[in-house]
C-alpha cells in the first residue's frame, strides 16, 4: 500500500499515542486509588491501636 | 519518555516507504519487547520463588506478569492501528508475528484466572510458578519460531547485522525501548510497593485483632500482637 497522507496518517499515529496514555494513565490511577485505600487501613489501624490503649 | 517522544516526533526521519504513520514503530516494537521481556522475567522470578520459597518472589513474578499483560493490550490495541493504516486491515490471520503475540498473550490470559482459583496461599503460589515457568520458556520458543518462518507482510527490524535502519530511525528507537523499559520498571516497582505495604496491613491487622480478642477472653489487658499470622493470598 502506498504511505498514507499526512493528515490521514496523523488520525492513527495519534490514536496508537493515545491509547498507550489512556493505558497508563488508568493504570497509574487504578494504583493511586489501591494506595488511597491502604491510607485509609492505615488509619483504621491507628484507631484501633487508639482503642486497645484506652 | 519525554526524551523519546521528542526524538520520535522532532529528529526521526519519516519513512519513506511508510510516511508519518512509521512513528508507531517507535511506541508499538518497544512495547512488544518490555511486555514480552516482562513475561520472561516473571518466569525468572518465579524460579527464584520454587528455589527459595520466598514469598516476595512470587509477589515480584505475580506483578511483572500482571504489568505486562498491561502491556501487551497496548500492544495488540496499537498494532490494529498500525495495520489498519498501512495494510488496510484491522488484523491479518496469516502473519506469524501477530498471531504468535495473540497466542502468548491469550496463554498469559489464564494466569491469573488459574491463580485466583486457588484458595490455600502456598499452593496458589507453587502453582503460579510453575505456570509463569512453562509460558515464560514458551515466550523465546515462540519468539524463535517466528523468527525461521517467513514473514510476508511484517518486517524485521532487530537482526545480526543490524537491521536496515538509518541511523537516526535506530538511536530512537533505543531511546524509546530503554524508556519504555523504564517506564516498566517504575510501574512495577510502584505496584510491588502497594501490593507489599497492602500485604503487611492485612498481617499487622490480623495480629492487632488476635493480641485483642487474646487479651479481652484471659480478661485481663491484651497482650503484645506477637501471634503468627499465615500468608495470605495476593489477591485477597
């Protein structure tokens, strides 16, 4: 096949860029939010240990 | 990966076979190499697992195959692309290194499936290994077979002598593979830490509420959280 036209090439390089961010960044905040949970555990544990000293 | 942006879209020079749309060469071929350098890791690790019985092992396996199955989505996602631009078809059955990837990936696909049917954490774990061994040795195999078969459509661009790049074409795509490698390795690292700290949570939780009820049953102050705890599965 002959190499496509700049702007019709355009739409699919920039497709294949964006699909790798979108994967990256879901990734990045799909992990963010386990670390948010593990914050918040944290913090349930300190309550706890709050607890047992009383 | 700032830097190997730059360079794939400032100082590679277009192709002049494929034009503007070879930049997904840049992104597509580094991807493919980390994910499956990934799954080839992960059964590295888990031979350190079989060998030491060390839990981090496995976690470290577990993750490395996990993020490159991450990976390899972006691959197979970014390779319909490609090949619907250059080839006019979204995927093309006859050609061994799409279908050979497709294979890898589906395999890869049970992995975790296999593992989360497994309830006893010490057999999850052997089991687990043994999987990511066997398909971690079937991804060179894979990768070789390929390689003798001749390729129609799909070119080579990693060879002995080379490859028939230009210079320019080959530091970007350097760049591009060592940031994607690193980009694997931060990725990996940041969701070994969470899993790890998620991990040491659940035991030091465990160990508050046995010191708690041990100490509420003897009636008097509970005692220090010395119990041992048994290890939990990664998912759980």
């Amino acid at each position: 096949m002959p190499a496509l036209p700049l702007d019709e090439a355009g739409k699919y390089v920039a497709a294949a860029y964006i699909v790798f961010l979108t994967l990256v960044v879901l990734y990045v905040a799909i992990m963010a939010m386990k670390v948010s949970r593990i914050e918040r555990e944290v913090e349930s544990l300190h309550e706890l240990l709050d607890e047992r000293g009383k | 990966m700032a830097a190997s942006l730059s360079l794939v879209f400032f100082y590679a020079p277009l192709d002049a076979d494929q034009g503007f749309i070879q930049k997904i060469f840049y992104l597509h071929v580094p991807l493919a190499i980390v994910a499956l350098l990934g799954f080839i890791a992960g059964g590295v690790m888990a031979i350190k697992y079989l060998r030491t019985r060390d839990p981090s092992w496995d976690m470290r396996s577990y993750v490395a195959i996990h993020l490159s199955l991450v990976l390899a989505v972006g691959v197979l996602i970014t390779g319909s692309i490609w090949a619907k631009g250059s080839w006019g078809h979204w995927w093309v059955w006859d050609e061994p290194t799409l279908v050979s990837f497709l294979i890898i990936f589906l395999l890869y696909c049970c992995y975790q499936p296999l593992r989360f049917s497994i309830e006893d954490p010490e057999r999850q774990a052997r089991y687990a290994a043994v999987f990511a061994i066997t398909a971690g040795a079937f991804v060179p195999v894979n990768f070789i077979a390929v390689r003798l078969a001749q390729a129609f459509s799909h070119p080579r661009v990693l060879s002995t002598t080379g490859g028939n790049m230009p210079g320019e074409m080959r530091l970007t795509f350097y760049v591009s593979l060592i940031a994607m490698g690193l980009l694997f390795v931060t990725l990996w690292k940041f969701e070994l830490v969470s899993k790890h700290a998620k991990f040491e949570l659940k035991r030091l939780r465990r160990r508050l509420e046995l010191s708690l009820e041990e100490g509420t049953s003897r009636g008097g102050a509970p005692s220090p959280p010395t119990a041992t705890v048994p290890a939990q599965p990664i998912g759980s």
